[in-house]
C-alpha cells in the first residue's frame, strides 16, 4: 500500500509510554500493524517516542503529562505549540497524504481552521463526547475532517454535528489479544482488581466500599494522576491538591484503601499487570460514566479473568453477559455479581479477545476509513 499517514499522538507521553497513557498506548498498538500492512507513518509525538517508524516529529523533547496538574491558563499552550508543529510539517511537505489525529479538542480545532486547502484527516474520538459541547455542537469540517469513535454506544451520544462527520468506530485492541486462546490457563486467586487511572468516571470508590460491604479484597492498579506510586503521591506538595484526581483520591478513595481488604498498588506495567490481572477471579468496572472504549477491559479479556460491570458506554458492546463477564444496571446489582462470576470460563474471555480484539483486527478496520475519508475528501467539490 502506497499511503503515508502522520499520526499526531499529542504532546503529553511519549510513544509507547512508560506505564499508564491510554492514547499512547492505543497509538503504540496500532502504529506497528499499520507499518506492516505497507502504510508509511509519521509519529508526532514527543522527542524521546521510542516506536519504530518511519519518521518522528517532535516539539517538545519529553511528556508534558506532569504540567497537567496546573491551572488551564498555565497550561493551555502546550497542545497548541505541538499542533504548531504539525501544521508546519503539513505545509511545508507533500508527502502526508492523511492525519490520523488523537489529540483532545486542539487537534480536531487545528486541522478543521486548516481549512479546505488542506489534506484529509481522521480524528479518533477516545473520551467522554459531552466534554466539548461547543466545539462538537458547531463542528464543520467539510469532507476534508472526519471522526471516528471507539464504540458504537459513544458515538451515538454525540452531538449532532460531530456525528455528521462520523465515519463509524473501531474498538480497541491489546497485543496481548494475539493468540489469547491458546494461552494457558492461570490459578486463580481471591482478589478482585480495578485497572486504571484513578479518577471519578471509573468508579474506584464504589468499589472499595462494595470490597467492604460484600467482603472480598479489592486492588486498585493505576496512578493518581501525574503519581505512578504511592510513596510519589505522599511527598508531593500542597500543589498536587489542584489535580482534581487527587482531591477525589484523597477525598473518596483513600479513606477506605486500609491495605488489607482494598489496596492501592500504584502504576502496574509489563509483566507485573499481567500478572495481577490473570490472577484476579475478577475485574470489577463499577462505572460512573458512559465508558468509551475500554481498554482495560479487552485485557482483562486477554488475560482470561471475566469482567464484572455496570453495564454503561461501550460495556455491553465488549462483554457477552453470561460469558465472558456479567454486567449489572447500577452499584446494588454490581455487588450481586461478585458472587456469580464463579461461573465464568476464562477460556471463552481468551477466545473472545483473539477473535475480536487484536491490534490486527484494528488495523485493517483504520485502514477502510483512511481510505473511506480520502474518497470523501476528493470526491467533495471545489
């Protein structure tokens, strides 16, 4: 395939990051099966990206993620600096024949003021849509800017201008998908486990206090916002009380984490997640919003440990009720679920997540809409 796309994956982590980074991270699985399918990639990204590509861009010469914990005023420059960067690029080459963006609100801005002398672009979607009510409800990129989301459930909370300009989605995928079912099996232990960034939509603090009232040990696996471990949040200043991740961690959380029936182990990467996951009989999802994607959720997959959730976003898309996890309408019914996961088969999560879930699958699905949005851009007149 003769196609090269600049894949603008923000300014914040670099690629892969080192740990938590939720866009990276998908970037970072789905850049190496778009090279392999013959495309040509241009990562924009921060100076230290370690991802084999064909070309990186850089502005700035590492992550900016720690200068998200300061006022907006403070901050708001950062992402505009590196789409300054991008746009350059844009400008002065003729080789990009598509940009694949990720950045939060900002990129989407850019490249639809680029206007329609500009070339194609595909914004994915990864977060909550009513988050930019403005930007979404008087979007007009023409058929030059197009989305996509990662679940059918997020797109169809979208405003309606945004979703005029919807291509359709593509779930995420893990590598640890490839060949899941013929991964064996694990013993099992006790615990439950809340993977993820601790922050107020994924519900960390009903399910600490569901750990102690049904009575089953809980670990939390995932930072407080630029805070990997816990020994990290205990020395940071008064500043880090501007983090509202923090405040909600001191505030919800922390008060019921006695490091015996709920711990919180911090950042877990690698192996070490691996691990934690396939041992757990469970992983819990007591959601408090309209999950998009559910990364962690197709790993648990992977790993083969069944998923028990509140059944909002784009749960009931990813979990087979019965089989490969049971999905509860609220907090009182998720605390029922605890006792019936014993029934679950980890062999049908692994079977699910490699007929489903592999960056493959992924890549090929994106490269349908590249080339979908690249008919749309020339097709459109003038």
């Amino acid at each position: 395939m003769s196609l090269t796309v600049l894949m603008n994956a923000g300014p914040w982590l670099p690629v892969p990051p080192p740990g938590y980074g939720g866009i990276e991270n998908v970037v970072a699985t789905l850049v190496p099966e778009l090279r392999r399918l013959g495309v040509r990639v241009v990562l924009a990204s921060t100076a230290d990206a370690t991802l084999p590509v064909d070309e990186l861009l850089s502005v700035f010469s590492d992550g900016q993620f720690g200068a998200l914990q300061r006022p907006y005023n403070q901050v708001c420059g950062i992402s505009h600096a590196h789409l300054s960067g991008v746009v350059r690029a844009l400008r002065e080459r003729d080789d990009i024949d598509l940009v694949h963006d990720h950045v939060e609100a900002v990129g989407l801005a850019v490249l639809t003021a680029m206007g329609p002398g500009s070339g194609p672009a595909l914004h994915t979607l990864h977060w909550d849509l009513g988050k930019h009510p403005d930007l979404y409800g008087y979007l007009d990129g023409g058929d030059r800017v197009r989305v996509n989301g990662v679940s059918a459930a997020q797109l169809a909370r979208a405003p309606r201008a945004l979703r005029a300009h919807a291509v359709g989605h593509v779930h995420l995928a893990t590598p640890l998908a490839v060949q899941a079912d013929r991964r064996s099996p694990v013993e099992k232990s006790d615990h439950l486990v809340i993977l993820g960034r601790i922050t107020p939509g994924k519900g960390q603090h009903v399910g600490a206090r569901l750990a102690h009232q049904a009575g089953f040990d809980l670990v939390l696996a995932g930072p407080v916002g630029p805070y990997r471990r816990p020994e990290e949040l205990a020395a940071a200043g008064p500043e880090a009380g501007q983090n509202p991740d923090v405040r909600y961690w001191r505030e919800q959380v922390a008060p019921m984490v006695d490091g015996d029936r709920v711990r919180w182990v911090g950042m877990v990467a690698g192996s070490a997640r691996d691990e934690l996951v396939a041992a757990a009989r469970a992983s819990l999802f007591p959601l408090c919003w309209e999950e998009p994607g559910g990364t962690a959720v197709i790993e648990s997959l992977a790993l083969g440990t069944p998923v028990l959730a509140i059944g909002r976003g784009c749960l009931p898309e990813l979990i087979e009720h019965g089989r490969t996890g049971l999905l509860a309408d609220d907090e009182e019914g998720l605390a029922d679920l605890v006792r019936g996961a014993v029934g679950l088969d980890e062999r049908d999560c692994r079977r699910e997540a490699s007929r489903r879930f592999t960056p493959a699958i992924m890549a090929e699905r994106y490269v349908e809409l590249y080339e979908q949005v690249r008919r749309s851009a020339v097709a459109a007149p003038g």
